[in-house]
C-alpha cells in the first residue's frame, strides 16, 4: 500500500466528501432546513465562538459521539473546523461510517467570522463544573449547553416540607442556579419523619433558613432566595413573576388555589403534587403561551373548580403520611421541572400520575381541559386572585404553608 502525503490524502478527501462555502451553509440555516452542523474544534476554540445552534463534538470523539446526536445516516450534516481542514478528513470519516450526506465546510469557523456573519459565544462551565456535573453534560439531552440552561434556571418552591425536601435537593444537585423557597413555618420535631431539609438541630428555626443552608451544602453554585413570609394574594403575583417555574409542595388548599390562579395569570408552569397516607400524585400545569402561539393544558381548577367545604377533606396532620411517599413524588416533581427547563421529554400536561405505595401501583391518569373552569374556561369568573381566608376551620393567613397537609 503506497504511503499518501499531507497534500494526497487531502485531495483523497476532496473527491470524496462535498464540500459547502460558508454563504450555502447559512442558505441553510435561514431556509431553516433539517440540517446538523457539528463544530469539531476543540474546547478553547469553541469557546471563543461557534455558528449558531452548532453541535459540539471534538474530534477526538468525533466518531464515538456523532450518533448520539444524529443518529439517522442519511440526515445532512455540515462539519466545521476552523479552516476547514480536519472538519474534511472527519466527514470522509462519517461517510466510512455510512453518512451519505455529509460535507464539511470551507474556510471553517474562520471564513465564517471574517464574511461577518453572526455567531455565538457561550457561557462555559468552569473547571469544577465540569466536573461536577459531568454525568449530566454526557447526555445527549442535556449536555453543557443543556447544564447552562439549568444553572440559568430560577424555580420556586411553595413550602420546604415533605415535598419540597426532596424536589429542592436534586434541584440543587442538579444545578438549578435559583431556587426560591416560600414558606413561614418552623421545624417541628415531627417534620423529620420525611421533611429531609432539617435535622434535629434545625428545630425551632425558620424552615426557609435550615433549608438554605441545606442546599448551599449541596451545590454552593445555588443561589437560595427565602421568602419567610404567608403567600397571600398581596404578594403572591410580585413573588412569583420572578420566577420561571413554581413547584407546589404545599396540600394547603388556600394556598394551592392561589398559586394555581397565580401560575395561570402569569403563564408560569406549575409543577404540581399532593400526597395523603400512602397514596401520591403529580401533574404540570401549563398556562396558554399566546406570545408562541401555544395552548396550555388544563389547570387546577379543571379538575377541582371550588375548595371543598370546610372538614370535608383531612389532613395529612389527622390521617397521616407515609414519610417515604414525599420523596417520591416530590423526586418526580424535580424530573418534571428539569424536563421543562431543558425542553425534553414528555410532560405531564394533561395528564394525572397517581402513585399507591400499598401495592406500589402507578397510573396515569388524561385530564382535559374544562370549557366551563371558572378560571381558564371559555366564560372565566376568577379574574383575580382570592384569598380563602376561612378553609377547613383554619384562618389561611395563619397557618404554614406545610402546617396544614404536607
């Protein structure tokens, strides 16, 4: 086998992989076509700036990873260097893996830059980052991309309870970059049977301050907000527009219903659970988005357009909670957030996911979307945020957001 030069395997190269200027490859972008673009540079090149939407493979890892990301081998994908040399011997690779429309670029990333067409500088991950996150930046739905959406992220949770426990811990572990935390209760030595935020010597502290310091314990990448004060309709629409999602871990049916009329006036989603005894459920409730022209799911008072009459329903203070069961739902909670936040997978919109710890059953439930809710329905009639102030036998102003159910 003749030995090729530098020059030879280029032209090799050239007669088998199509090559595209950069004003074609931005043709396509414009014309919004289904095309992969994968800048193979390595990171301190990338760093400094990449076509927009490019996917970032080094090439060392080119032919270990491109599948992860494109797996269909007659998808068109542009390669790109920063020249346009190596981005040409990997796409004679991916066509020797059975890429049929592959090309690389010409002139690469700096022919890009010097015609002055837009591109993208990205916010990176640190060193420590890096690591610390490491198993989420390997998957393909997440990535460092994706991990920077997380820590860009601001979500609030409604009590620091059962649920919010265990949401606000793989929250923070995850990378959440602000977790806000409503709630005036303080620890009760009965809490500690699943409200796995405080310890035996949180008791009698603020919930919201055992909890911050909790989760900077977890991730000092977090920033903790506390909001040490009752949620009622005078501050619930300031506290949660700064937020982009709210987590309910609160069965307090005053607050449930204000933070659902809230999420709805704002177009904030609302990830939402309950538990009681030894069964849970969870669900997404997504506002209508006219600004992108999407329609929402159905909300809470879909399903339940009034409270109950006062008594009707027991509290988990009465009936009892299994201390495991918040973990659970509170967990899928988390997962729920993430997803949104990430924009992947499959919600929970429309749908009610309902656990029984007993025979370890889950069932999904479709909800719709009620013509007649007085809130989100065709003819609204809560136009305004209402304050339950008499519910179940207690002043709502009163009680703690977790004191009542959770």
């Amino acid at each position: 086998m003749t030995a090729l030069n530098r020059d030879q395997l280029l032209d090799r190269a050239r007669r088998e992989v199509p090559e595209l200027t950069v004003h074609q490859v931005k043709q396509q972008i414009d014309a919004r076509q289904p095309v992969t673009i994968v800048d193979i540079r390595e990171r301190d090149e990338f760093v400094q700036g990449h076509l927009p939407d490019a996917i970032f493979i080094p090439r060392g890892y080119l032919e270990l990873q491109i599948e992860q990301h494109q797996p269909d081998r007659n998808a068109p994908v542009v390669v790109y260097c920063a020249g346009g040399v190596r981005s040409l011997l990997a796409a004679r690779n991916l066509k020797e893996m059975g890429y049929t429309r592959v090309t690389s670029m010409i002139g690469g990333f700096n022919g890009w830059k010097n015609v002055g067409f837009r591109f993208t500088v990205p916010r990176i991950l640190s060193d420590d980052q890096r690591l610390r996150y490491s198993r989420h930046t390997l998957l393909k739905e997440v990535g460092e991309a994706g991990q920077i959406k997380l820590l860009e992220a601001k979500v609030l949770l409604i009590g620091a309870g059962g649920l919010g426990s265990p949401a606000a811990m793989y929250l923070a572990a995850a990378g959440v970059g602000t977790l806000g935390i409503v709630d005036f209760d303080v620890v009760d030595v009965s809490n500690l049977q699943r409200q796995l935020l405080h310890g035996n010597k949180d008791v009698g502290r603020p919930k919201v301050e055992s909890a911050a310091d909790r989760i900077r314990d977890i991730n000092p990448d977090v920033k903790v907000v506390p909001h040490n004060a009752p949620l009622t309709s005078d501050n619930a629409l300031e506290i949660l527009r700064q937020y982009d999602i709210v987590l309910n871990g609160s069965d307090n049916f005053p607050t449930r219903y204000l933070v659902n009329d809230a999420c709805h006036m704002l177009g904030k989603p609302l990830v939402d659970g309950s538990i009681f005894m030894f069964e849970g459920q969870a669900t997404v409730y997504l506002p209508d988005s006219p600004e992108h022209g999407l329609r929402g799911g159905p909300c809470y008072r879909c399903l339940y357009p009034e409270p109950p009459a006062p008594g009707e329903v027991p509290s988990c203070a009465e009936a009892g909670v299994l201390g495991v069961l918040p973990g659970i739902v509170g967990s899928i909670q988390a997962i729920e957030a993430i997803k949104l936040i990430l924009g992947v997978g499959e919600s929970l919109v429309g749908q009610l996911l309902m656990v029984d710890t007993l025979d370890m059953s889950f069932r999904t439930l479709k909800v719709q979307r009620s013509p007649d809710c007085p809130l989100c329905g065709e003819h609204a009639t809560v136009t305004q945020l209402i304050d339950y102030e008499q519910f179940c036998g207690f002043p709502a102003r009163e009680q703690s957001i977790e004191q009542v159910a959770v």
